[in-house]
C-alpha cells in the first residue's frame, strides 16, 4: 500500500518538483497500473479467507490482461508478483473453502479436491512450499493438493465437517 501512496504523491507534486518529462511520464504509468488494479484488489480484500487465493489469482489475472495496454509495466509488476504467490499454494488455497467470493461450485470442487488427499503428516513436509504454474483459465480446486491438509491438522479438524459440506451442496 505504501507504494501506491507514495508513487502517487510523487506524481501530484512532480511538477513543483521539477521532475523531468520521463519521470513523470513513468509516474503517470505507475499510478494508473495502482487505480485500475492494485488500489480495487486492496479495497476489495476484506477477509482473511478472501485476500490470499481469491484476490490473488484476481490481481494476478488482471495484470496478465494489463499487459495488452502497458507491457513494460505489467510485466515489471508480474515478475515481481512471481514472488509473492505463496498464498496461492497448495497449503494456502484451502482458504478459499472459506470465502464469500467463491461460488458455491468452485467451493464444492475444492471440498472435492481436497478429499481426494487423505490428511497425513507425512505429506506436511518442511521447507519451502512450491510455487503454482498460472494461465489464464487457472482456478482455485487444481491448486489443492496433498499439503492443503495442513492447516486442518494444526487445529486437529480432519474433514468431517467437509464432507458435510460437500453433501449439503
């Protein structure tokens, strides 16, 4: 959020600044990428269950479509984003069971996802997760994987309330 604050101060006082045509021109780019994408990805993350699939693979889609219009932007704003995918993992997807955003058939697809691992610790491996490869037709459920357990058995939760869930659908 801080960039998006600061780059847009910049540009309003970039004249009484002196900045110089280039810089200004690229501040100009910077906060229109802001606006049009990040500002309504960070309004609209209001829950924990929403910010980190939902929103993620959104803003991820979004600045894939961005490129069309602003690739050197878009792309600079990708590759950076490629670093940061950690809450699209599979131990992170599963947070999307919980959201609002989610269609009630995508949630049942990730429910159905899910069951198909069996929670295990040995599939909770330490280490660095793996991040996932997106395109554009990329949903949440493919994400889901052995390790999505994982955060059901920290709080010792192993799915019967899930298969609840995906008999009420």
């Amino acid at each position: 959020m801080d960039t998006i604050l600061y780059s847009g101060k910049m540009y309003a006082f970039g004249k009484q600044l002196k900045y110089d045509d280039g810089k200004f021109q690229k501040l100009h780019q910077i906060c229109f990428i802001n606006d049009l994408i990040f500002v309504k990805v960070w309004l609209n993350a209001q829950t924990a269950a929403d910010a980190p699939p939902v929103d993620d693979l959104m803003l991820w889609k979004s600045l894939n479509m961005y490129e069309k219009y602003e690739p050197g932007v878009a792309r600079a704003d990708l590759l950076t984003f490629s670093r940061h995918l950690w809450y699209l993992t599979e131990e992170a997807v599963t947070f999307s069971v919980f959201s609002k955003k989610v269609s009630d058939p995508e949630t049942k697809e990730i429910s159905a996802s899910l069951m198909k691992y069996k929670p295990n610790e040995k599939s909770f491996p330490t280490g660095l997760s793996v991040f996932p490869v997106l395109n554009h037709a990329t949903k949440l459920h493919p994400l889901v994987g052995p390790k999505a357990w994982l955060i059901f058995h920290l709080f010792k939760q192993y799915g019967a309330w899930l298969r609840f869930r995906l008999n009420q659908a």
